[in-house]
C-alpha cells in the first residue's frame, strides 16, 4: 500500500483549516485515513503549524510520500533537516548523539526566530494602531479644538451678542471711496508665428511579453490577465504593487491566489537569478510563503 503525508480540508468557505494525516493515496483527499499528526491555518500570521514531529519523522523513515505542501510544512518544521542527520548516522559521519543535539540546537534557533518575527508583527501592529491613534487626535483637534472626542464644553457668547457686535462693526466702518481705474494702454499685437510641420512619430517598438507563467503561483489564465493590465515583462511585475495585484485577481473572481511573493520572483527572473528563484520556489506552497 503506498502511503501518503497530505493536508485534509476542513473550515469554512474561503477560511480553510487543515489537517495533517497518513492515507493511502487511492483514498479520497477528505476521506478515509489512517493517523492523524497535526494541523495547519494558513489562515493566521504567520500560519499556525501544529504538528508530532515524531510520529511524522517515524512515517517518513518507514517511506511515507509527502505532498508538495506537506514537504513545505515538514521542511519548516525539522522533519526533513532530522531524517538528513539519521542518514549521516547510518553512514557512520557522527553518532547518533552528535545528531540529536545538531537537531536539537535547530529547533531552539529556529524557535528563535518565529519568536522575533512574532514580536516585529506585534510591534508593528502596535505601532500601526499608534498611527492611527495619532491622526484621530488631530482630527479632532482641528475639528473641536480639544484631542477628545467631543466638542469642548466652553461658554460660548449668543447669537443675539455675536449680531450686535457685527452690526457696530458695519456702522463704525468708512464708507470706501471709489477709485477710478487708470484708462489700459494700448497694446501691439506681435505677428504671428509661423506653425511648425508636424514630425512623423516613429512606432513604438511593441515588447514581447515574458513567460509569467514561470512565477510559482501564476497560471496562463493570470499570466493573460496581467499581461493585459500593463505587466508584460518580468521587469514590469517586479516594479508592481501587490495591492493593484490583488485588485486585478479580485474583479476576475481569483482573489483566492495570494501574489505576495510575486514582484520578488519577478525581479530574480528579470536579473537572471534562476537558481536563487527555483531554490526559493522550493519552499514556498504554490506561490505562498508557508511560515
């Protein structure tokens, strides 16, 4: 029986919830399955991974087949790093001691560094919402005279007070005497200038558009799409921002594509950077950066 790691839908529409388990592959994707090892949110930032990494390192030992995805999520979660170690054990590189505290400082470097990148997401959340704290602030400053958010409660003079006042202005003031506008001198017409020939414009040499299709994540159907909108090269979708992007898959009902990792995938291919982008290519899930 040839078994597969693969991912089991769950959740809601457009909210999917994942989970991790050992079926044979002539199974249904949502069907029967033999062992359940963890679950996966991509739904989160970054996504939520939960996962026995024994148990997983134990079926990939035995010649359970990862799916694409699965590899990414196992790959980012040291299975993959621990079964290379168990190799070199079997080889006699080092003992099984050395390759249990390789794997060991791995996890703690890499918890590591999910702790940091959750404290910069947390920090920049804080201070997203400082921002907007800021602007509320001088909004209403401009708008009440005060940071609060209601109108200061300042005695204020009465209509009737403010009018009296005005009317005394208006009686106080000097009539204006008028003023004669001086008579405009006459002005010379200059001749007119002779129209110059209009110039031939050369034609534009058109651009060949690239093969977009060769950014992990776009099809031929985006690929077209874009191409239309004004990204025809790898250079053009490099310099695109990802809003407008995603703009572009929303008013064609493909909003479900995530193109963050797009215009950096375009920008190694427009510099000929192949292998970086195959290599990088490696450990993202169908365009996505799986964390």
């Amino acid at each position: 029986m040839a078994t597969r790691i693969r991912l089991q839908r769950h959740g809601r529409k457009k909210r999917p919830f994942y989970h991790i388990v050992i079926a044979d592959q002539r199974a249904p994707r949502d069907g029967k399955f033999i062992e359940k090892i963890g679950t996966y949110d991509p739904n989160t930032v970054p996504a939520t991974i939960n996962i026995d990494r024994d148990r997983a390192f134990d079926w990939i030992m035995n010649g359970a087949q990862p799916t694409d995805t699965v590899r990414a999520i196992l790959r980012y979660n040291g299975v993959l790093y621990r079964k290379h170690l168990q190799r070199g054990v079997r080889k006699g590189a080092f003992s099984q001691e050395e390759a249990d505290k390789r794997y060991q400082d791995w996890l703690d470097a890499k918890a590591s560094k999910i702790a940091g990148r959750k404290d910069a997401l947390a920090a920049a959340a804080a201070e997203e919402q400082a921002k907007r704290d800021a602007a509320e602030r001088e909004k209403n400053l401009a708008r009440y005279g005060t940071e609060e958010a209601e109108a200061p409660a300042e005695e204020e003079a009465s209509t009737e007070e403010v009018v009296e006042e005005a009317n005394a202005v208006v009686e106080e003031a000097p009539a204006a005497e008028p003023v004669e506008a001086p008579a405009p001198e006459p002005v010379e017409e200059p001749s007119p200038e002779p129209e110059p020939e209009p110039v031939a414009e050369a034609p534009a040499e058109e651009v060949k558009p690239d093969d977009l299709t060769k950014v992990e994540g776009i099809g031929p159907k985006i690929s077209s799409l874009l191409i239309e909108a004004g990204y025809k090269t790898f250079a053009d979708l490099a310099k695109a921002e990802t809003e407008a992007i995603k703009q572009i898959l929303v008013d064609n009902s493909l909003q479900q594509h995530v193109p963050d990792t797009w215009p950096k995938q375009a920008e190694l291919a427009a510099e000929g950077k192949w292998e970086e982008l195959e290599k990088w290519q490696d450990e993202l899930d169908g365009g996505k950066e799986v964390e």
